[in-house]
C-alpha cells in the first residue's frame, strides 16, 4: 500500500488508531450473529468507523488525507476494475445454461449414493471455477443437487457439503474469483504464477476431499424425480470453453483484465451459439424506464456491493498503517516468534484466518492484512509473491467456510433448508458445515507446505533464510 512511511498521530497514541477498527469489527460481528451479515448491511459499520476515527486524529485533514490515499491505492483499482468483468462473466456462464450442463453431467451417469456425492462435488468445483463465486455455485445449484442426491441415496449431510466444499474450491482457485484477485494483486504476482503454484495445493485438498466424499457419501435408498431431470442439458457445458480462455490466457502471462475480457467474450459467442443467449439479452434497450439493459448490467449490479465494502476497507487499513500500527505488529512478531521462513509462513497463516473470523466476506479480510501485514513479512524473508498470495488465499478459504455467520455458508444453508422444505426431505444442521471436507483438507495441505517447504518459492530464486 502507497505511503506506508507517513505517520498519522492520533488522540490515545496506538490505541487511538485501533478505534476504526474495533468499531468495524464489533459492527460486523454483531450483524453476522443476528443473521444480517452482508456486504452491503457492512457499509455502515465502516462509514461509522471511519467518521468516529475522525474524533480521535489528531490532524483531522492529515486523516481525511490518509483516508483518501487508503480508497485511491493502486491495487485498490487493479482489483476493483477486475471484479467489474468478473461479475460480467460470471453472470453470462450463468446465463449460458452451465448449471443445467453440469446437472445432466451429474445425473446421466446411473450414479448413487456416494458416486453421486462425488459427481455433485465435481459440478461444484467446475461451476465455481467457471463463475469465480462461492454464493453464486451455493444459490444455483443446492435447489437441484442436494434434493436429487438425497432421492438417490446420498447422506443429506455430505450431499450438501459437497456443494459447499466445490464453492470453497473454485473460490480458491478461479482466476476470476475475487479472493484469487486480491491476493494476487495486493501481493504484486501476476495471474500466471498464482494459478500455476496454487493448482497443487487446492488439488491436493481437492482429492483428499473427493475420497471422504467416496467413502461416507452414501447411506442407502434411492428414487427418481422426473421433475429435475426434465432441466437437463448437455449443451451448457460448452460453456467451459470460455473458462478455458481464461485460464489459458492468464497462464500465458497476459493481465488478468484482458483474460477476463476474452473470458467473456468467449462467454458471449458461445452463449449465443448454443441458443441459451440472446444478443439483447447482453445488452439492450428496456421496456421501462429505469429496467435492466440486460446481462451485462446484472453483473456489474453483482459486484457494486462488494466494490465499495472493499473500499472502504482499503480507508480502514490506511489509516491502521499510517498510524505504525500494522509496523509495530509486524516489529513485535520479528522480536519474539517469526525468526525463520517457515514461522513467517505461519505468522501469514495464522493472521490471515483471524482476520477472516469476524469478516463475513473473505476478500476484505485479504484487503485488510495482504498489502499491510503479509507483504513486507513475506518480503523481510524473500518468499516469492505468488507464494505470498497462495497463502493467504487458501488461508481465507479454510475456516471462512466452517463459520455459520459468512456469506458463503449461510447462503448455502439457507438453499439447503428451502430445498429440504420444497422436497419434503431432511435438512441437514448448520453446523455440518464445521466438517467442510475440503476446507480442513486445505488447512492440512496449507499447514504442511508451511512445515515441510513443499511449493515453497523465492523471489528472483533465493534460498531465503532458516526454514
């Protein structure tokens, strides 16, 4: 983050500066254990943090200075024009029939029971890896997976968790998820080299995670429902080509905006090729005064509230490290306990899964201690960016995806629970999600990469010091 050596006095000296965020976190708690966590209901405990940080600066336009420096950062508006297309992308692989695609791939096959729990979990990961969001693969596919897994035999349980646990994959490893964004920018690596070096760590939980899934997926008794599989559709799937463009193009090293731009692009041509889109429904003149001009509106919609959280959360931190609060943390964690790569891949660990406890969206808590915390603690002992990014990442998708107050798991409860009602069917209870195969798969993966060195990098192939 620019400007990190600039000093903000505050009334209370240290502690002073830590009043935004005591507010901000206190806010976020509070409205995730009511049930009304979300983006957009967090606006308000940031703008009442940073106007209640005012009272206590001790140079009022110095921290309205810090506060805009914080919003203007540079790799604040990397990440923000890049969720802009990834929203648009996501909503026109949605629109493009991927989800009927990836039923009639799960459904097809004669699987049952556990098999079917595997299929279910695959589906998941591919549409998250093709959409970049994990509420998004919740909200489009409970309705229909989970009811048809538990009809063919499947635990409800782990029915369940298996779409759970392939939002958490695809939120881990899609170019166009905004965790991947985040990390990668605030980190300075490119696309290239994150989704290279992060492909074994998430695969490896992948497969950990699909062999619990094989072995305790099923409990017995199946039936059919004619009424799902009339949604079936094979020609959705054709809708991964456009993912394919991504990935490919971010692999060959190109910015991950002119990737997104191709992605949707591709998602565009395909879409209408296959007759799921019509050209209008890209872009059009509505009915009414004041409708939607179609797919491409939706997306942007999609992604506003995450936007001006993220911006907000980029004042708070601003104003965090100009007040040296972010410097005497990382002095102090110097001095008694990370003497060694191995304790600063720790430290990153350990601080990156705090800060995503309270924060019921795990990119602001990327937003909140990547450029501040991570960084220069990666950089005192030469870990490559991209391994930076790699940690953090998979740091905020291990136990953000266990705790009922995030977005992503309550979205996925509350599908599962209305899926249950419609079907007449058992639901499973919330705190299944404490046993997210994949997230605690990740967590093991995670901690022995950090233990053992295992896709460890350096920057410009240095060693770095005692592991």
């Amino acid at each position: 983050m620019a400007e990190q050596n600039r000093k903000l006095e505050m009334y209370g000296g240290m502690w002073g500066g830590f009043i935004p965020l005591v507010i901000l976190v206190i806010g976020l708690v509070w409205l995730s254990v009511a049930g009304r966590g979300g983006v957009k209901p967090f606006w308000a405990c940031a703008w009442i943090a940073l106007a209640v940080g005012l009272f206590f600066a001790r140079s009022k336009e110095e921290y309205c200075k810090a506060l805009m420096r914080g919003i203007g950062d540079k790799t604040g508006i990397v990440i923000v024009t890049a969720w802009l297309f990834a929203g648009v992308f996501g909503k026109l692989m949605q629109a493009g029939g991927l989800v009927n695609g990836l039923l009639w791939l799960g459904m097809t096959t004669g699987a049952d029971g556990s098999i079917f729990v595997g299929l279910v979990f695959l589906a998941a990961m591919l549409f998250s890896l093709g959409t970049g969001t994990s509420t998004g693969t919740c909200i489009a596919l409970t309705p229909v997976l989970y009811p048809a897994g538990v009809f063919l035999g499947a635990s409800p349980a782990m029915c369940a968790l298996a779409i759970l646990s392939g939002a958490a994959f695809g939120d881990n490893l899609a170019p166009v998820s905004d965790t991947t964004i985040v990390s990668a920018y605030t980190q300075g690596a490119t696309m290239k080299d994150v989704v290279r070096s992060r492909f074994p760590l998430a695969i490896s939980a992948a497969t950990v995670a699909m062999v619990f899934f094989l072995i305790f997926g099923g409990n017995g008794g199946s039936a059919s429902m004619p009424e799902i599989k009339a949604n079936l559709d094979p020609a959705g799937l054709a809708m991964l080509i456009a993912l394919v463009v991504v990935v490919a193009s971010a692999l060959l090293g190109r910015h991950i905006i002119e990737s997104l731009i191709y992605g949707n692009v591709a998602a565009a041509i395909v879409g209408i090729a296959t007759g799921k889109i019509a050209p209008t429904a890209i872009f059009g003149i509505p009915e009414k005064s004041g409708g939607s001009t179609g797919i491409i509106q939706a997306g942007v919609d999609g992604v506003v509230g995450a936007i001006i959280f993220a911006i907000l959360i980029l004042a708070v931190t601003q104003v965090l490290v100009e007040c040296g609060i972010m410097d005497r943390i990382l002095e102090y964690a110097r001095k008694t306990f990370v003497s060694t790569v191995r304790q600063a891949e720790l430290f990153i660990i350990g601080v990156t899964i705090i800060a995503s406890i309270p924060i019921s969206a795990n990119a602001p808590a990327e937003l909140l201690v990547g450029p501040s915390l991570v960084r220069p603690m990666g950089e005192k002992f030469r870990l490559a960016a991209a391994r930076r990014a790699n940690l953090m990442d998979c740091s905020v998708c291990t136990v953000f995806f266990m705790l009922p107050w995030h977005i992503a798991v309550a979205t996925w409860y509350a599908q599962t629970v209305a899926a249950a009602e419609t079907y007449k069917i058992a639901a499973p209870s919330v705190s299944a999600a404490l046993i997210n195969p994949y997230s605690w798969a990740l967590l093991l993966v995670l901690l022995f990469s950090a233990f053992t060195g295992w896709n460890r990098r350096f920057a410009e192939g240095e060693t770095g010091e005692t592991a």
